[in-house]
C-alpha cells in the first residue's frame, strides 16, 4: 500500500515539526511493510526538495509483546535508542525490562 500525498504530507509536516512521526499522526503506519515504503518515500521528496536530515523508519518492541513503528529525521534524533525512547513516550509505552539467564550473566 502506497502513501497518499495527503499521508506524506502528515509525515512531512510531523518530521519537520517534532523530528518524527508515529501510529498518532498517521495509524497505517502499524504495518510495518507501508512504514518502510513511506520512509523511501519521504527520503525521495526531502532529495527532491534538497532538504536535510536522514529519514529512518524501524518497529521496536515494548513491554507485553506491543511492537510500534517510528519513521524519525536522524539529524534531529540521533541514536536508535533515543528514537525507541520517543516512540514509547509519545504513544505511552512501556519500555520492555531486560532480563539475563544465568548462563549469560557467566563471564569468560
């Protein structure tokens, strides 16, 4: 499924304003196939328009088995995970707890 102009648009105004984009502005982006395509498609439109920034989209996983996407400006949010932090602040996840076996806490 392809982004509408008015999609793009959303995305576009979103990224410029807040430096990303989620399921709030845009709820197709629950799919994560049409969150890879409208970042293509954003990268492709801020080329075109010879506007800065890296667009980058990618699904990351919260606490109870909840996975949401985020497609984010690089420029403005530097690391994966401060991208994963804004995605759970912004739809009010919550950040999966980490958890080692006893075989990984073994070190060599």
């Amino acid at each position: 499924m392809a982004a509408t102009a008015e999609a793009l648009r959303v995305a576009e105004d979103a990224i410029n304003t807040q430096g990303f984009v989620t399921e709030k502005e845009l709820p197709d982006l629950k799919d994560r196939d049409y969150t890879r395509e409208l970042s293509a498609e954003l990268t492709k439109a801020r080329e075109k328009k010879q506007e800065k920034g890296y667009i980058y989209a990618e699904p990351f996983d919260f606490a109870g088995g909840e996975i949401e996407n985020i497609v984010w400006n690089m420029d403005q949010i530097k690391t994966r995970a401060d991208a994963k932090q804004t995605l759970a602040t912004d739809m009010g996840l919550k950040m999966p707890e980490t958890t080692l076996s006893e075989v990984d806490k073994t070190e060599f």
